[in-house]
C-alpha cells in the first residue's frame, strides 16, 4: 500500500460509530524502517491526534481500522516524508519523496519513490526538518 492511499482515510475505532477523524500523515521511524504513528485530524474540535501503530489493527481502501483510540505517550516530531527532499549523505540532492509503499500489516517500509527513482530501505539515513538522509549508490 502507498502512504498516498492512506492519507484522507477515515480512522474508525472498533466500538465507536463513525470514525474519530481522517489520517493526515503515517510517521517512520526511519532506523527501525517501520512506520510508528498514524496522525489524524479529528471531526472534534479540529485538533491532531497521534496514535502509534500499535493500535493499528487493519489498513484498508476504505479505512484505517483501529484497536483502541488512546494516544501515544512520546510523540514523534512531525516530519512527513510526502513531499520532502531527499539529500545524500554528502549533501547532494537526489529529488524529493513522491510516494511510500508499506506493508499495511506490519507498518514494514518496503520502498521510498522519488522524483529521481526508487530509494530501497536499507539506504534510509535519517529524517529531519528539512530532508530525507540516504545513502549514495
């Protein structure tokens, strides 16, 4: 699945009527290469909410099922790997991140599309404020 595909998705909670909110953004924890969190804007009162992906029990087409709508207790900082640029270790540009394919059962990042081409997972440095660290062919 695509981080693409997921961001909009409404995040429905298992005993709960409607959904809670809609994902904004998946956070990876670029070193493990998984995502951590999943980020939603709930219908109540517009705030963010982060949930870690523990509490994920299903990623599908039409929703993000939820095990339990509890928050997480250390929030990662927001860096959304849609849209960022993408830099070399050595400071050289390599294009900016269109797209994320996941395992929407494990959370497991599979591959990171750029505008320059397909950066596998064992390349992925670091994320920050201002790029996407990888390391050169």
């Amino acid at each position: 699945m695509l981080f693409s595909e997921v961001r909009g998705l409404p995040v429905v909670p298992p005993q709960e009527a409607g959904p809670i909110g809609t994902v904004t953004s998946l956070t990876v924890d670029v070193a493990s290469g998984v995502v951590s969190h999943v980020r939603l804007r709930g219908s109540r009162l517009g705030r963010e909410r982060v949930l870690p992906w523990d509490s994920v029990h299903a990623v599908g087409p039409g929703a993000v099922r939820i095990r339990s709508a509890a928050t997480s207790g250390t929030v990662p900082p927001r860096h959304d790997l849609l849209g960022r640029r993408v830099l070399t270790e050595a400071g050289a540009g390599h294009g900016a991140v269109l797209d994320v394919a996941f395992d929407p059962g494990t959370g497991r990042v599979l591959a990171v599309f750029t505008s320059r081409g397909e950066v596998p997972t064992d390349r992925l440095l670091g994320l920050g404020d201002y790029a996407l660290v990888v390391r050169a062919d």
